[in-house]
C-alpha cells in the first residue's frame, strides 16, 4: 500500500473502526483491510488514546447484557451471509436431492424477502394511554384513573 501521511491515518473513522475490532466478527488483518490500513498505520492508530477509548467503549457496549439479543443477530446474519454463495450454488446441484434444493431455494426467497412473508411482524409496537375522568375541571377531586396497555 502507498504510504500515507499522518493526517491520512488519522482521518481514519475510529468509530466505524473500533466497532468492527469491538464486533469481534471478522480477523484483525481482514478488518485492517476493509479499512486500507497496513500495520504502520494501524500501530499508529492503535497507540492513540482517543482510539483506544472509543474501542473500550465499543467493546463495553457490544458486550453488555443488554445487547445480548442485537449481538446474536448480528452474528448469526454474518455468519449465515458467509455461506450464501454455497447455498446458491447448491440450488443447481443435481447430485442434491430436489427436496433440497427446492428447500434451499425457499429459504434464499425467505431471507431475500422475495416470498411475499413480511417475517411475521404485524408492526411496531406502540403504546396507548387512555385517561378517564373529567381531565378538563380543575375542582375534579376525582383522581384521574390511567389504563396503559403495550404490547
């Protein structure tokens, strides 16, 4: 790679950076890639405190229980999207039996969202506040009762 100049390097997104070592998905050398940075360059960054932290924080936030659900996804997207190519090229593999690949062509529609199926979401979700009572007089001694319902 030409060499770039220290402004260059430190033009570096270090968010989008530290959240891809933070991810832990792909191996640092292909994440060094993915960003055009060679290992003179990364040592530079990586020494920097402001880069280190903004991945501490990336690597807290990826971890925390919280994120449990979004972290499982996320993976399971990734890793499943490393093995579309098989599943394509299984599809007209004739030594594969037909109920298969007619499988494996269904699923592809699913993810692809080519089967008219939206998921199974009906929506987002939303919440509805219904108060009760009259809310207009001040001289209402009445509480005011609230029913909230969230689905």
């Amino acid at each position: 790679m030409p060499e770039k100049s220290p402004e260059v390097v430190f033009a570096t997104d270090f968010a989008a950076l530290a959240r891809e070592l933070a991810m832990d998905i792909f191996p640092l050398a292909q994440v060094l890639e993915l960003h055009r940075l060679d290992d003179e360059e990364w040592q530079r960054i990586n020494d920097n405190p402001k880069f280190q932290s903004i991945l501490r924080g990336m690597i807290t936030d990826w971890n925390s229980a919280a994120n449990t659900r979004e972290r499982v996804r996320i993976k399971a997207a990734t890793g499943l999207e490393s093995v579309l190519e098989t599943y394509i090229a299984d599809i007209v593999d004739q030594g594969i039996p037909l109920a298969q690949r007619v499988e494996a062509g269904k699923f592809l529609a699913r993810l692809g969202e080519l089967d008219g199926n939206l998921g199974g979401e009906l929506g987002e979700k939303f919440s509805i506040t219904l108060n009760i009572g009259n809310t207009h007089t001040a001289v209402d001694a009445t509480p005011m009762k609230t029913i909230e319902h969230a689905t």
